[in-house]
C-alpha cells in the first residue's frame, strides 16, 4: 500500500483574563494588549491570533449589566 503525506491543521481556543485599570474601556483595551504583547511566555503564534473578546467593568462601575456592558463596546468600538 502506498503512503501519502498529509496536512493536518488542529485549531484550540485558549482565553486569557487581565484585569487593568485604566480611564477608559478603549484604554484599557490598549494596555491589556500590550501586556499580552510584552508577555513572553504567550506564543508568538497565540498574539498574531488575539482579540478582544469582551472588555467588562468590575464590581459594577456601569450602571449596565457586564454582558450589555460587553455588547456595548462591541457595537461601538
């Protein structure tokens, strides 16, 4: 029997969590990637594949719900 060669591609998504302080959401958006970017035990693969996936206040510093708050930033940043 003959063999072939064959690429396989297996996809993960991994979430990681940084709680900043900062004066705004968009801000605090800018820091926790460059953390991330500054972070050298993240793969280089792992950054160039990194998003925001939500941007939430803490301990109800809105007067939104965290997933309105979340769904908020999405629509309008």
């Amino acid at each position: 029997m003959k063999t072939k060669f064959y690429e396989i591609e297996i996809g993960s998504t991994t979430y990681h969590t940084w709680k900043i302080k900062a004066e705004s959401a968009n801000k605090a958006q800018e820091i926790a990637l460059a953390e991330m970017d500054a972070d050298w035990e993240i793969s280089s693969e792992w950054k160039q594949g990194a998003e925001v996936t939500s941007c939430n206040p803490v301990d109800g510093t809105s007067h939104m719900s965290n997933e309105e708050f979340g769904k908020y930033l999405k629509e309008n940043t």
